[in-house]
C-alpha cells in the first residue's frame, strides 16, 4: 500500500500513501494502511510526499489524511487527480501543492528534490532526501525507458551527480527479470502493426493511468483510419485529467460511445477499462453483451495491452472464455507479448541506475518477498551492503553502524466499509471466550492449473499467542490449498478459514484473535526456480 515514514530528530514525513483491493474478502473492499502505530508512537508526518499517481500510492489519501492535515506535495498529475479524489469526499483541497519534477522543497530537518524517472504513469518522481549528513534515494516506481512516449528518458547525468548515496529505498518488482524492460516506444509500434492488420471492430484494454499506452493506441487508430472512443469512468477521468495539463495534445477527437452505432466497425477503436475481469467494467459488459450502445461481432479484435495482476489469472480467463464465444479475435500477453511492457526495472535498469548513484547501502521494497530477495542478491553482486529484506510495519534504523530492523509492529488490516475505514474483524474462531493474544497470518499464493500453491515465505507474526509449530503448520496449509477448489481468492478464503480455525483450536493451548490474509503472489519463472537452492 505504500506509506513510508521516515524521521529525524522526532521530525516525520510521509512518502505515498496508497491502498489496495482485498481480493480474498467478499465484494473486494478496499484496505488502507493502519495508522495505530503512528498514533501509539505519537508519530504525525509534517507532510506527504506523492511519487506517482497510482491508486496503489495515492488511494489512501483522502481516508487518511484529515488525521494529520499536513501539506500534501505532488506532481500536477498525481495533484489533479488527488484534488478529484478530495471532491468526492467533500474535502478541501487547499493542502494539496504542485511540486514540478526537479524542484526541490524544504520540510525541516529534510530537504527533498523531486526527480524525474520513467514509468508507466507521467511525471513519476523518485525523491532525494537529505536529513542531517544522510543522503537517501527513494526511488518509487521506476524504469529507465529510451522511448517513453510521453515526458523525456532519465537524466543520467542528474542521477550522477547524486553520488554516492547513503541508502537506497529501491523498486524490486522486477528484480528476478534478466536483461532491459521493453520501452513505451516499441510497444506503440506493435500496437500500429496489429491495428493496421485487423478487420472489423477494435477494442483495446489498458490500465487508464497508462497514458503513453493510450496516447499510442489513439495515434494507431488516426493511423489506420479509425475513429476512437473511451468505455469506462476511470478511463474518462483520466484523460479529462491529462488532457487539461497538455499530455494528450496529439490525441484524436473522441466518439461519445453513445455514436458508435451510426460507425461502420472497421472505422472503430474502443479504449476500455476490464482488461483484469473486473465484473462491472466496460469489456466486461461488452463480453457479456449487455453495453447499452455496442454488440461485438464474429471477425471484432480485443487486444489486452496489460499484463494479469496475480489473483486475476481465473477472471480474466473466464472473460476470455465469454469473448471467444462470440466468435472474436483475441490478442493477449500470451500470444502477443509485445503488445505490453511492464513499468519497472529489469537487473540491467537497476545495474545502470547502482552505478550511477553508487549506494551504499540497499532497502529492497515493492514485490513479493522472492523479489526482495532477487534484489538483495544483486546488491550484493555489486558491492552494495543490503542487510534487510523488510516487511510492513519494521521499524528500521539507519545510523553509523549501518542499517537494522529496530522493532515489528503487527499491521491489523483497516478495510473501508460504508465511507469509513474499521478495522476488519478477522476470523470469527466460533469461541465466545476471551481470546490468548494475536495471530497474523499474511498468505501469499498462486494460481495454478488446477487450484492454488503457496509462493515464497509465510509471514506469521503472533503477539501474545500461544507457541506453535510453524514447520508442521506451513504443510499442512500447503495441503489444504492443495486439496481446496476455488475460483477466486475470496473462494478460496471462504473455504479455508473453517479448516484453519479446527487446526488452531487443535494446536495451540490457547485460541488467538486470528487475522488472515491471502495474498495474490505471481508464480516463479522455471529459471527462478532453477536458480533456488
């Protein structure tokens, strides 16, 4: 969900402050970071700091801010898009300041400069931060693309001069991923070569903060003679946005959807939300032909230009399944992987980027724990100390004698229910009794062929519970999912919590207050695999 914190001298800034969807609970509600902790340490950020404008770094905003009530500094994107978010939530948005990529700006004791990276959102910033004689680089999301489409490659020469850095706070997404990520610019190609093959109606799915991907898809279409509409509110928002700061200048006029009848299907490209099966998106609507102003047709294309987000695979291949029964063309990652490119760094990015700024030390952040540790294993290859692969809610300390994890605090999960955030209750254990202490369990999990396996490590944090045996535990979890059919990771929870309450009541002297949570994870290549000892 991306919230950090860092201090100095008892003086706190924030940096994001993201949200994510709860895949395994029912009607996937959203879950915003706890801010317990804060409050029990008396911790309240002078100000917020905004990388980028993705949900899953500015959706908490607007839950969470009025509680500190701090300056909020971000680029105009992600500050537009904030300022929308405020409106909704009868906010004022007179916190919110415009901070330009390459300025800088002084929170006493730090003092931070924004710097342009590329991603696949506009205007994403890393940020340099100085307090006292530390030097850090939060990096945030981030790749080192030649051909971005929108806004220029990374100044390498302005990352140079940073050097050397004490701390590097680095993206580990892709960290196992050999090589260079694909550019914007390549893509863009791919997508004028397919447009100009296909017959019939066209519609195209991306995420709609992708705006270099559909600024590439309207300049595709106006290529080869097409017309371009938008399905989807989150589609329209965000090129209202963007086209109000100048990026989509070069975009050609839109078809309200409501005019795609009068259109004869070969002059057509539809942009639509869904390409993950969200049930009320556009293209889902499409699939199941209940759009109020277009039917696909037998010769129709849909092309998703965006990779499954883990926990997706089943949704998405359902929606697939609908499409194909009406007899239309697909083109996806599978078959067409150039029609997308991931927005972070592969090992040659973060290679290039360590020997410009050349860090002293590394926090490996951001992915799974298999890419926190991908990411710790190139640190070290190139001589810079990464002693921590840290997880939500460590306390971490960086002073003369290096980095290290202070204390763990336990993250109940906070959910947004009916326009307020409560904590979710965990799992009813069916005891009336006064629970023993705290179990949190984090589950991280893959789809397969024919259910579901546990990826990476299980992260248990018990507090005040009894002693259990963790070995014995994680077989016979890995049973369960074995055994277990589901569709869906709420599916899957609904069936596993029942067994998991049995086993614990089995096996502890004492029943916890349990908090679980699965977690959508993304399967291992076989050459990680092959790399594992």
């Amino acid at each position: 969900m991306n919230l950090t914190l860092y201090g100095y001298d008892d003086q706190w800034i924030a940096v994001d402050c993201g949200m994510m969807i709860r895949q395994d609970l029912p009607n996937s509600p959203l879950q915003v970071p706890n801010t317990e902790t804060l409050e029990a340490l008396k911790i309240t950020p002078k100000a917020l700091f905004i990388t980028h404008g993705h949900e899953d770094h500015i959706g908490a905003v607007a839950w969470l801010w009025p509680k500190w009530g701090c300056p909020i500094f971000a680029t105009p994107l992600a500050a537009g898009l904030l300022r929308y978010k405020f409106a909704e939530h009868q906010l004022s948005s007179a916190a919110i300041q415009t901070i330009e990529p390459g300025e800088a700006v002084e929170s006493s004791p730090f003092t931070l400069r924004y710097l342009s990276v590329t991603h696949s959102i506009p205007e994403s910033c890393a940020i340099m931060m100085q307090a006292g004689d530390y030097r850090i680089l939060h990096t945030g999301d981030w790749k080192l693309d030649p051909t971005p489409l929108i806004g220029s490659p990374v100044n390498a020469a302005q990352f140079r001069a940073l050097a050397p850095v004490d701390l590097l706070v680095g993206d580990s997404t892709n960290a196992p991923m050999p090589g260079q990520s694909a550019s914007e610019g390549d893509v863009a190609k791919a997508l004028a070569n397919t447009l100009s093959a296909c017959t019939g109606r066209v519609v195209v799915s991306c995420f709609a903060s992708n705006l270099a991907r559909v600024l590439a898809i309207g300049l595709a279409a106006q290529a080869s003679g097409r017309r371009v509409s938008l399905m989807g509110r989150s589609m329209e928002r965000m090129v209202s946005v963007a086209r109000g700061l100048g990026y989509l200048d070069d975009f050609p006029p839109l078809v309200p959807a409501h005019d795609l009848g009068y259109l004869p299907p070969e002059e057509v490209v539809i942009i639509a939300t869904g390409s993950q099966g969200e049930p009320r998106a556009a293209l889902q609507r499409l699939a199941q032909r209940r759009h109020p102003f277009v039917d696909l047709e037998p010769g129709d294309s849909v092309i998703f230009s965006a990779k499954a987000i883990p926990g997706n695979e089943r949704p998405i291949e359902q929606l697939k399944k609908r499409l194909l029964q009406l007899d239309v063309t697909l083109f996806d990652e599978t078959n067409h992987p150039e029609l997308h490119a991931t927005g972070h760094p592969a090992q040659e990015e973060l290679r290039k980027l360590y020997q410009w700024v050349r860090p002293k030390m590394l926090l490996p952040v951001h992915g799974e724990a298999r890419h926190q540790a991908a990411h710790q294993a190139l640190a070290e290859e190139l001589g810079i100390q990464a002693p921590l692969t840290p997880v939500n809610g460590d306390m971490l300390v960086l002073d003369q004698q290096g980095l290290r994890c202070e204390t763990r605090y336990p993250q109940p999960p906070c959910i947004v229910n009916q326009n307020s955030v409560v904590a979710h209750p965990g799992l009813d254990t069916g005891h009336s009794s006064a629970r023993r202490g705290s179990l949190f369990l984090a589950l991280p999990v893959a789809a397969t062929e024919t259910g579901w396996c546990r990826i990476g490590r299980l992260m248990l944090d018990a507090s005040g519970a009894s002693p259990m045996d963790e070995d014995s535990f994680s077989e016979w979890l890995d049973e369960q999912l074995d055994e277990i059919t589901a569709d869906t990771l709420a599916d899957l929870r609904h069936a596993l919590q029942p067994r998991l309450v049995h086993w614990l009541a089995n096996h502890l002297q004492h029943m916890p207050e349990v908090h679980l949570q699965i977690m959508a994870a993304e399967m291992p290549t076989i050459e990680e695999l092959n790399d594992e000892p």
